[in-house]
C-alpha cells in the first residue's frame, strides 16, 4: 500500500469520527425539544440523503432490502435501532465525555461476542487492553460516588447494541452489496424509532429544530460512508487508530457548545481510555507486521522452490540429450 492511499485512508477516518462527534452533539442540542425515538427517526431520513454516494452504478435501490444474508440484515437492522434510540437518549442525559466513555466500552463487548459467537482466539494482551478501557470507564463514572441515572444505562445500552451490530457484520462477511450494508442501518432506525415515536410525535415547529436533525443525520451517515471508503484504503488497525479524536471531540464541544466543565478525574479516566486503546492498535500492528513478514517468508520459500525444480528440469533436459 502507497503512503498516499495511506495517508487518504487515515483522513478519512478522522474526518469520519469528527463527523461522528458532531452529530452527537447535535442530538444533544435537541434535548427538550423532540421524543429521543423521533430524532432517531429523522436521523435515519436525513441519512437517506448520502445514498446515491453510497450506490454504485450496477446497484438497485431495492438492494436496500434485498440482502443476501437476511438473518445478519435483519440483526444488524435491530441492533442499530437500539443503538441509535439509546446513543440519543445518553447523550441528551449526560455530558459527551461522559457518554461517549460508556460508549467506548464497545471494543470489550466485541471481544466477548467474538470468542462466544465467531470462536476467535483472544490473546492476553488484548484481554488487557480490555480491562484498561473498561477500568478507565470506571474512572470517569465512579459508581457509588457519583449517582447513575436513565442517561447511563441508555449508553451501556448503545454499547452493547453497537458491538452486536459489528458481529452480525464479521458474519455477513461475504456480503458484496454496499447498499445492502448500509440499507441495514437506515431501516433500523427509520421503522424501530418510526413505530416507537407514534405516541408521543410532535411535528418541529422551528428552523432551528430542523437544522439540528439534518445535521444529526446527515453527519452520522456522512461519518459512516468515510468509514467505509477508509477501510478500503488503509488496514482495519489503522482505520481504527483515529477513534479516540472522537473524545478529543467530545470534550471540547462539551466544553465550548454546552458550557460543561470537565473535572480532573474524567481527564484521568479519558487518558486511561486512549492508552487502552493505544495498546490495542500496538497489538494489531503487531499482529499484523508478523503475519506480513511469515507471508513474505512463505512467497520466498515457494519461489525457491520453483527457482529449484526448474534449474532440476533443465539439468535433467541436458543429460537426455
């Protein structure tokens, strides 16, 4: 891989979780003025607006929900759902380092999923990598000093809903179609929130209302095409390297936009987090470097190989003549 597409693949990934960031804190600025379920809802039907970056030329619309593994379309559709309804709730409820802490709980979540589901091996150092980011939540909440409320559990909700949704996508591997991929999220959203916010739906009454649900939704599935379009030019280790930006993000708008002050313990419990998650892409790049090198030691051994019976051909040639 060229240092270029490296470096495009990278940006792209930044831009994806600043986009992220942003979104929530759109969210946040609709507390008190819409149901969490009905900004979820008109999340999912701004994000609608990034399908024709998303389409390719060969590619139907109906795609949408014509997958071809519909059990994992259909387990990633819900998991969204959950997530999206929980994350908007969270974020209305706490401050953004608060929720997106709780939120980064996801890679343990994942870890666990993948040894129970896809039988994946999990080596000591990523266990510990683990513990670190979950000991690092521990130190922003700080459980029995500090009262929880609906706003915590909302994102160990999204947490757990999150890591799901990534499962259900490493089990549906094999499915080609981007629309298929992405149609899962938008249909989670639009018919889960959809149903959910009948009783309680109020039509937004102002401009500024609206602003905030485009850019919500827009942002959120802005940041979901630049994760796809990095993942294909920079290694998935990589890719998820810039995460932890998403918490510089979140800290500075909680500081700037909402006036939220950060206490010392929750810087504490925030670098806790990024070195867990510095120890982990370590550990990837490492995993990574030595299964380059042994397949680079592989291509040599075979070439030698073959360098060897063709000089044993022509010697044998030789002697029949």
């Amino acid at each position: 891989m060229d240092t270029k597409t490296l470096f495009s693949g990278m940006a792209l990934a930044f831009g994806a979780y600043a986009a992220f960031a942003i979104s929530d804190a759109f969210s946040k600025l609709l507390d008190g003025s819409l149901d969490p379920f009905e900004v979820a809802f008109f999340g999912g039907v701004f994000g609608c607006l990034i399908l024709p970056f998303i389409r390719k030329p060969h590619e139907s619309y109906l795609d949408i929900v014509r997958p071809k593994f519909r059990g994992m379309w259909l387990l990633r559709a819900v998991c969204v759902f959950v997530a999206t309804a929980a994350s908007v709730e969270a974020f209305m409820l706490l401050s953004m380092p608060e929720a997106l802490s709780i939120t980064f709980l996801m890679p343990l979540f994942v870890t666990i999923l993948s040894v129970v589901f896809l039988k994946e091996k999990v080596t000591f150092w990523a266990w510990l990598a683990v513990a670190l980011g979950f000991a690092g939540v521990l130190i922003v909440l700080r459980p029995g000093m500090r009262p929880l409320n609906l706003g915590h559990l909302c994102a160990f909700l999204a947490a757990c809903a999150n890591a799901g949704s990534v499962i259900a996508y490493r089990l549906a591997g094999k499915e080609t179609v981007r629309l298929s991929l992405f149609g899962s999220s938008l249909m989670g959203a639009l018919v889960g929130n959809g149903l959910l916010m009948i009783a309680h739906a109020t039509w937004p009454a102002h401009t500024r209302i609206w602003v905030y649900l485009f850019g919500y939704g827009f942002l959120t599935a802005l940041g979901q095409l630049c994760m796809m379009l990095a993942t294909a030019r920079a290694p998935a280790n990589r890719v998820a390297l810039p995460q932890y930006s998403q918490m510089a993000w979140g800290v500075a708008l909680s500081y700037l936009v909402f006036r939220q002050p950060i206490d010392r313990w929750t810087f504490v419990g925030i670098a806790v987090l990024t070195a867990s998650g510095m120890l982990n892409w370590i550990r990837q790049r490492i995993r990574y470097e030595k299964m380059a090198m042994k397949e680079r030691l592989e291509r040599r051994k075979a070439k030698k190989i073959t360098q060897g019976s063709l000089k044993a051909a022509k010697k044998s040639a030789l002697s029949m003549r």
